[in-house]
C-alpha cells in the first residue's frame, strides 16, 4: 500500500504543476484521487486497481513529462499481482 500510496501521490503533484492543460486532464485526477482512496482504505479491489491505471495512462500516456511518475503507479499496481480469472 505504501509504494502505491506513494507514486500516486508523485503522480498527483507532477500532474497539477504540469502548464499544460489536456482534454483528458479530469479523468486523469479524478483516477488518481480513486486509486489514492482505495489505497488508504485497505484491500483495494485488483481489477478496479487497474482499471485506474488504465484510464490515467489513456489520459496522460502522451504527456512525457509524467512518464517516470506514471510508470511508478504501474509498477506499484503491478505489486498486487494479477485479477483472479474466471
């Protein structure tokens, strides 16, 4: 949870002092602010974990000044191991 609580927190802070506004901007925050609540709240959902990454890296994915941050999130959801099949 840490590391997650973490490079969402990263991620947050790099989007908000980012001049560029996105059309995508917004779902971008709002998954974040998601995946910052589920990391406080315990034992996040894993499909829902990834859900959230995949919308924020459909929003911000171009903007190459947030990769570094926004590949610490993936590496950080990918700590909770993949959602059960079936």
């Amino acid at each position: 949870m840490t590391e997650l609580r973490t490079a969402v927190s990263r991620l947050r802070r790099e989007l908000a002092g980012h001049p560029a506004e996105f059309p995508d901007r917004g779902i971008a925050e709002d998954e974040l602010a998601a995946l910052d609540a589920m990391a406080a709240g315990g034992a996040p959902e894993i499909p829902r974990l990834r859900r959230s990454l995949l919308l924020i890296a459909g929003a911000i994915g171009s903007v190459s000044a947030l990769a570094s941050a926004l590949r610490d999130v993936r590496v950080a959801v990918d700590l909770f191991g993949e959602p059960p099949r079936g």
